[in-house]
C-alpha cells in the first residue's frame, strides 16, 4: 500500500468533516470533497473507499473531539454540574463562529431517508451511548442522595437527551445563543433536587401529627 497515504490524513478527515458539517452529507458531492479536502478522487477512494467511507471517518473524528469534549463533563463527581457543564459546553461549542451550525450527528439523522442505514445506525448507538452516560450521571446522584430518591432516573435522561439533541436543531436553524442558554437554563429548573423532595415529606409528616 505505498504510496497511497501521501497526505496528512487527519487534516483531510478534518476538512471533510468541516463540508459535510456545513452541507449535509447528500448535498455533498465528490467534487465537494476533491475541492475541500485538495485531494483528487482516486486518492480519496484508495484512501476511504467511497464517500461513504470518507464520511465514517469524519463522523468518528467529530465523535472523537467536538462529542468527546461533551462527554468529558459528565465526569464531574457532582451530578447536577455534570449535567449542567454537559448542556453547557454544547451551546459554547456551538457558539463557535469558526464551526458550522449546529450538530453533525443531529444534523445527519434529519436527513433520512438520504443517509444510508450504516451511517444512521452509527448515530443510534452514539445517542444511545449518550443516554446510557447520562443515566449513569443520575443514578450515581441518587445514591449520593443529591437527587429525589423517586425521580425516574432513565425518563431524565432521555429529557436532557431531549435537551441537547433540541438545542442542536434549534442553533442550526437560528444559530442563536442566547436561545439555547435559556433552553438550558429552563432545563436545569426541572433538576428533581433532594430538598424539594425532603421539604414535601418533612409537610405530609407534619401534617400526619395533626
């Protein structure tokens, strides 16, 4: 195979990803990715196969940085923060005047039926794996008592899933920050906090001794 990977190939991945970020991946042609990428069409294919490929690799590159950057908040010992700097960040990554709008997972998926089914499936497991990270986050808070023993730690993470994946759709259509801070904000009021919930049992024991 010598001879074939006469190029800095993340850079290419990188600057494929850009395109197909900014113009979804049926709007984007080979000639896009020739003139983006600055690599002819039989260096791409060797390289990746098909646009296909190419796109594989700019979604793992996306999942790899701009997703995992995300992700690393949510190992914040403090669930409630965890979640917040989660939201956060998304909307500062977002905010972001040098990258395109909105999300490239989010943004693909809303393309279907144009999006092959590998490439769908490969953004399933990859929101799924968000979900199942974000459960995690909430089930620890539960056992540190942070959160109301009977919040229904699996339906909050699919609303701050919700979350997230909204504020996507909404910065891609307005690309407006402000919006998307006050979506986040809204979101964390919902936070099912353990005073809340100690407040309402400290009033019904009170209210059992009259």
């Amino acid at each position: 195979m010598a001879g074939i990977k006469q190029f800095d190939q993340e850079a290419v991945v990188e600057r494929a990803m850009l395109q197909f970020w900014r113009a979804g991946y049926g709007a984007t042609s080979i000639q896009d990715l020739e003139q983006t990428t600055k690599l002819g069409r039989g260096s791409l294919y060797n390289a990746f196969g098909d646009k296909e490929g190419l796109f594989v690799a700019a979604l793992k590159r996306y999942q790899d940085t701009v997703g995992h950057q995300r992700i690393e908040q949510l190992s914040n010992p403090d669930a409630y923060l965890a979640v917040k700097n989660f939201l956060n960040l998304l909307v500062d990554q977002m905010d972001n005047p040098s990258r395109p709008r909105g999300c490239l997972q989010t943004n693909t998926s809303l393309e279907f039926p144009d999006v092959p089914d590998t490439i769908n499936r490969m953004i399933a497991e990859r929101t799924k794996g968000i979900e199942n990270t974000l459960f995690t986050v909430l089930e620890r808070a539960k056992l540190q008592g942070s959160i109301d023993q009977n919040a229904d730690t699996r339906a909050l993470a699919r609303f701050y899933l919700s979350v997230a994946k909204g504020v996507g759709v909404l910065h891609k259509v307005f690309a407006d920050a402000p919006m998307l801070r006050d979506a986040v904000t809204v979101a964390m009021n919902a936070w099912p906090k353990r005073k809340r919930a100690d407040r309402r049992l400290a009033k019904n024991q009170k209210s059992s001794q009259i």
